[in-house]
C-alpha cells in the first residue's frame, strides 16, 4: 500500500485499540522497542529506537490512500493473530466484514489500530527499516499445470571463495565465480544464467509461484 510506504520512516501502527463500544484503557508505549540497523561510515550498526503516541492524522497519506487494498492482509494475518487474546476481537469483526470499501477499512483501522512514531535517541525520525519474509510455494516433481516455474540445483561451475584467508577481517563473506581459462571472473548475472545451459537438468521440482520463487 502507498500509505504504508511513504509513512513507515515516520509512524508505525501498533497495538489494537479496544471496540468503540468499549472505553479503551490507557495505552502505555512501550519504552526501547526492537534495535533497527543505521548506516555508518564503517558499515551498518545498530542503535536503540522509541516508539511515541501519535495520530492517524500525522501519517502522510493516510486520508488519501486505499486502506482497502491492505484487506487481504489483515485476514491473512487473522489466521494466525487472531489465536491471540488482544487480536480475537478486531479479527473477528474483519471476517465478518465484506470486501470493504477505502473508508470502510480505514474506519476500521482507526477504531482498532494505534498509531506510534518511530524515533531515534536524538528525536530524529530518519532511518532505515529492514523487514523479511518465508514464501509458501507449492511445487510438483514433474512440470505441468500450474507448476511451471522451476528451482535449480548449484550449477557445477560454480566457485565458492571464502575471501577471510587473505583477508581476516572479511570473516564470513565469500565471492562467487567461475573459471575462465586460467582466471577466476564473477559468475553470470541471474538473466544471463537462466539463458544458458548450465541450469538445463538441474531442476530440483516445479513450483507454481514465480515471484514467490525468485526471492
């Protein structure tokens, strides 16, 4: 979603506010969250961060973009989320709910979800946030029907370096490549190597999702 993504530099939503007909307890926002990683000279390091009170109302974009389209989500995070005490609730309302429209879902965010602000220890809001995620594909041993997108195994020639035994202090990156006659040259590009022949009879199985697959 667009508002997600102008606006989590600045705020985040957390917590679940309780149902409008309930009167919400006093939120208390938790002190020191989770270390985020920030950019030094001598690489990445990491630093402490706080989340403050806001307002939906300060997230840029927030009034203007399509809460709706984050549906989806939310009832796909109800599957497991809403085994939670805090979650039972909003969770329930959700499945009960049609396919909402942009004002719907945002109405129902506002009602459910508080928003905080993500700072640094020196009151600054800039800094880089880093998320990951396990993709569930389905795959088959042979290829047909949906499953059309292949995993290879390592191809042959394929050279793992471990670059620490000249430099130590790179304990734990490795450099990829290949032979060319007598010299080590970096392996091909991704577009490249599925072009060639060097993945042709290393297909482990066949897996219906290509985007799901190429992370």
């Amino acid at each position: 979603m667009e508002f997600i993504r102008r606006s989590l530099p600045f705020i985040v939503l957390v917590g679940l506010s309780a149902c409008s007909s309930v009167t919400p307890e006093k939120s208390v926002p938790p002190s020191p969250v989770e270390s985020l990683p920030a950019s030094t000279e001598k690489g990445a390091s990491t630093v402490s961060t706080t989340l403050r009170p806001s307002s939906f109302a300060a997230m840029p974009g927030w009034s203007a973009d399509s809460q709706d389209e984050a549906w989806p989500a939310l009832l796909a995070s109800c599957t497991t989320l809403g085994k939670r005490a805090e979650w039972k609730l909003p969770c329930e309302r959700a499945q009960s709910v049609e396919r909402p429209d942009t004002k719907e879902a945002r109405q129902f965010f506002e009602t459910y979800f508080e928003p905080y602000q993500v700072t640094n220890p020196d009151g600054s809001s800039e800094g880089l946030i880093t998320g990951y995620y396990e993709p569930l594909l389905h795959g088959a041993r042979k290829r047909g029907g949906r499953y059309q997108t292949p995993l290879h195994r390592t191809p042959d020639d394929i050279l793992t370096i471990d670059i620490a035994n000249a430099h130590p202090e790179l304990q734990g990156q490795q450099l990829r490549g290949r032979l060319t006659g007598s010299k080590v040259v970096s392996y091909l590009p991704r577009a490249e190597l599925l072009q060639s022949k060097a993945l042709v009879g290393k297909e482990i199985l066949w897996v219906d999702d290509p985007i799901g697959a190429f992370f």
